[in-house]
C-alpha cells in the first residue's frame, strides 16, 4: 500500500501516532522536499523515526514516480508530505498513477497552512480562494494571482497568499547547457510579496489593494518562534519576519469587529492600524 502522511508544519514530533506507526513499519519511507520544508535537518526526522528517509525532489515525483510506486502493491510504502498530502497537486498525480497501477492507497492527514492559519485570528470561513506567489523576474511578471485576489475582494473575503519557493532549481544558462548544477534554496519572505503584490496593483490599476490596506504575515506557523504581525501593506512591505516559511493574508471587506480585535494585538504599530481601519472600513476602532 501506498500511504500518504502527513508531517504537520514543525518538526519531528508533529507527525500523528498513525502516521509515525506506518513509518517505523513501511519498507520504504520518502520525504517530499520541494513544496514546503520542515523547520528540521532531514537527520532529525531519520533520528526520531529510527530508520532511513529517502528525500524525493521534485524531478522524482514527477518524472520517475515509477521508482516511488515499485511493488507498492506487495509492500508498504510511506510518501511523507509537509503540512496535509494533498496541498499541492503534485500529490494528486501520483496518488492517480498509484490508481492506474491498482496500488492501494491511504491517506494519513495532518495540520497545515491552511487551517492553522486561524492562528492569526481571521477566521477561516471568511477565506476564499487561496493564491500563490512566484517570485518576479526582469522579464517574467505573471500577475494570474491578482485576478482571484480581487474575485475574493469583491465578495468581501480574506486572501490567503502561498509564498513561492524554489528548491532545486536550475539557471536557464545550466538548463541550456543540461549541466545539472542547481541555484541555492530561496524562500520569498512576506515583505517581498507584499511589494509585488504592490507594484502588480500600481500595473494593473484596478484598485483592489492600496498600501494602506491592512494584511497579516506569518512565518514559521506552527512552531515555538512562529512570528504573526499586522499593518498595512506598506508597512509589511519592510517587515522582517525572520526564517522561513512566510504566508501573507490580504483582508477582505467582510471582515468582522471580532477579527480586527485579534489581529490589532499583532499591529505594527496600533495607531496606524486604527487609522487604516476606519479608512478602509468606515468604523472607529475602539478597543484600545
């Protein structure tokens, strides 16, 4: 059987009792390393789970799954996943080859960005549709994002926006020239996607965000530094929150006197938070 687990958003012991029984009894345990990272060394996992993990990039999830599913069907196999298995599409395509291949498979789910982001204080039912963020280019600028931000800004709903990774990655030059030499990790911060995020609106000119607009960064959720902070868009535009892995949430219009309370205690600063609020909304924050 092909299990599917979990790992959660901090380290070793964020894996559930199921998860880490399937894993000390799999005959082959693979990590997933290329749509999020754990906030541990992979040895640190192997120590804990007293066994060898073998990291699975993203070239052998997508292009040689095969050797991942081999006598899947006769014995079991761990596919370790950052956050829950099914954030990412990637893992939707293989549980789909496992099908074809009649290989069993089981699902071992775990707390991820998308529902422990309620950290922050904006509740989830208020989310609509979540976008991702890729780090600009000189002459690559895709702005697909701002459409769905904005559809979420005209029903009144939160964004939650994905920070690009990159992991792995090969320069065109290396690509050309098939040289297998890879650019060293990068992890977009919350300040970088911010001021993408403002300089799409200032091409674009549509008006759904200003950098007097309110949002949330996050980093390191989950873990015992996790960092949350509020303010406007300009203002996070410069914030430093630290290590990686970074989210941003855009506000929606919806948002509740409930929600603003609670993230007004991570403002960068109350008074410039209490302004953009009553400007935005037309209400007079009073809890002081």
């Amino acid at each position: 059987m092909l299990y599917f687990i979990g790992l959660g958003l901090s380290d070793e012991k964020d894996i559930t009792i199921a998860g880490l029984e399937i894993v000390k009894s799999a005959s082959r345990v693979y990590l997933e390393a290329y749509t999020s990272i754990l906030m541990i060394e992979k040895e640190k996992l192997e120590e804990f789970y007293g066994r060898p993990v073998i990291l699975a990039d993203r070239e052998m999830v997508e292009s040689s799954a095969d050797e991942i599913l081999h006598d899947a069907s006769n014995v079991d196999v761990a596919f370790l996943v950052v956050g829950d298995p099914f954030g990412a599409t990637t893992h939707t395509d293989l549980l789909l080859r496992a099908r074809e291949l009649k290989i069993p498979t089981r699902n071992i789910h775990n707390a991820s960005i998308m529902n422990a982001i309620g950290a922050c204080g904006l509740q989830l039912y208020n989310f609509g549709q979540t976008v991702s963020m890729v780090f600009f280019l000189d002459n690559w600028r895709p702005s697909s994002f701002y459409d769905r931000i904005r559809e979420n800004r005209d029903i009144g709903l939160h964004t939650l926006v994905l920070l690009d990774i990159k992991v792995k990655e090969q320069s065109w030059e290396n690509m050309a020239r098939g040289r297998k030499i890879y650019e060293p990790p990068r992890y977009m911060t919350v300040a970088q996607c911010a001021q993408q995020m403002l300089e799409t609106e200032e091409e674009r000119g549509e008006k759904v965000y200003s950098p007097a607009s309110l949002a949330v960064g996050v980093s390191r959720l989950g873990s015992k530094d996790q960092r949350i902070v509020a303010g406007t868009l300009e203002q996070l535009s410069t914030a430093d929150l630290g290590k990686p892995l970074h989210s941003l949430v855009l506000l929606g219009k919806r948002v509740h006197e409930l929600e603003i309370d609670f993230i007004r205690e991570f403002a960068i600063d109350k008074e410039i938070f209490d302004v953009a609020y009553q400007a935005e909304y037309g209400i007079k924050n009073e809890s002081k």
